[in-house]
C-alpha cells in the first residue's frame, strides 16, 4: 500500500525531478508535470486536494484505456480529464515497487530527449 510520502520519495529519486509548491505534491521534470495529487472537484463544493490518488501522465490514449480497463480497481479517470493522457491511480491498491515503476515510466514520457540519453548512458 503506497501513499503519498512513497510518491515523493519515488519521484525526487529521479534525475532533474522537482517538486513544485501545492498543498499536495507536484512533479515536474522540466517543467512538465509527470505525476500530481488529484484535485478532486465536486460542483456546488470547493475543490478538495487528495493525497490517496495520484494523476500520472501515460503518454497516449491507448495506454490509457488500457490501464483504466485492466485495472478498474487501481486506476480511473474524472469529469474534465477526456482526452488528456492522464490517469487517477489509487495509492492504497499498488505497493512500492508498482508505483516505483509507473511514476518512472510517467517521468520518462516527460523527461527530455538529452536527459533520458544522459540517464540510459549511465545505466540507470
């Protein structure tokens, strides 16, 4: 079971990651957001910042719908995310090494080309 403390450590363990100033948390790696804590938005109330899901980008639509229809109970999607590569991941369905991999894969989506060079040269 992950939470929102396993997705910091996870995400500023990666090269030129950063955490931009939220009431959640927020990760950029040049300055393109890879994974973010859900700012859940009910009409008629205020938006209310949750720390138990994460939105993680996954690149294109098909990995999307792929993740949202072959894991119902760990990812979803929300109201005002149609069409965008993202996906609201359930931190307490996934353990460490899960989320390990997804937000690795998220931060290599938005990492740039040089960056991701620098860091398969190294081997890591």
């Amino acid at each position: 079971m992950a939470d929102a403390d396993d997705v910091r450590a996870v995400a500023l363990a990666l090269p030129e990651a950063v955490e931009i100033a939220s009431d959640g948390f927020d990760f950029r790696v040049a300055d393109r957001g890879f994974v973010w804590s859900y700012p859940e938005r009910v009409p008629g109330r205020p938006r209310v910042i949750r720390l138990d899901i994460a939105v993680l980008f996954v690149g294109d639509e098909a990995e999307k719908q792929a993740l949202l229809l072959g894991e119902p109970d760990v990812f979803f999607t929300a109201p005002g995310y149609g069409g965008l590569p993202l996906v609201l991941l359930r931190l307490a369905q996934v353990d460490l090494e899960r989320l390990s991999e997804l937000v690795t894969d998220a931060w290599r989506m938005r990492a740039p080309e040089a960056l991701l060079s620098d860091v398969n040269a190294a081997g890591k």
